[in-house]
C-alpha cells in the first residue's frame, strides 16, 4: 500500500465550489498542485515557475483579489 499523505477527516459547511465564490481557494490548490508536480519531477523549477507566474496573473486579472499573494 502507498505512502498516505492526506486524510479527510471533515467537511465544514459544505458547499459547491466555483470560481466565483471561492477564487481563493481554487488559487491556492492549483498552486499547491503545480507545487505537488514540482516536487514529484513532473515540472522543472523553470516550468513550476512560469505556470505559478502565469497562474499569478491570471488571478490578478480577476475580480477578486487572492489574500495574502502580491497584487
């Protein structure tokens, strides 16, 4: 059996996710998933970067600002 990394224990107030209502979340796990492909050889430092900027940019664009990440 694989090495387990994550588990679910809870979901609090559930509720559908879209771009809308939760930009920052949906940030933050492309981020940490472009972050994942970095670490597991997948992306080189010079991809995971460029995809990490151009994802940045994207969520710049947006209507909603990102807490916590430059503006």
């Amino acid at each position: 059996m694989a090495k387990q990394f994550a588990k679910l224990e809870q979901i609090l107030q559930d509720h559908p996710i879209t771009p809308e209502t939760d930009a920052a979340f949906l940030y933050h796990l492309k981020k940490a998933l472009l972050l994942a492909l970095k670490e597991q050889g997948q992306l080189n430092a010079m991809q995971c970067r460029v995809a990490c900027d151009r994802l940045a940019r994207q969520q710049r664009s947006s209507t909603r600002p990102v807490p916590g990440e430059w503006v």
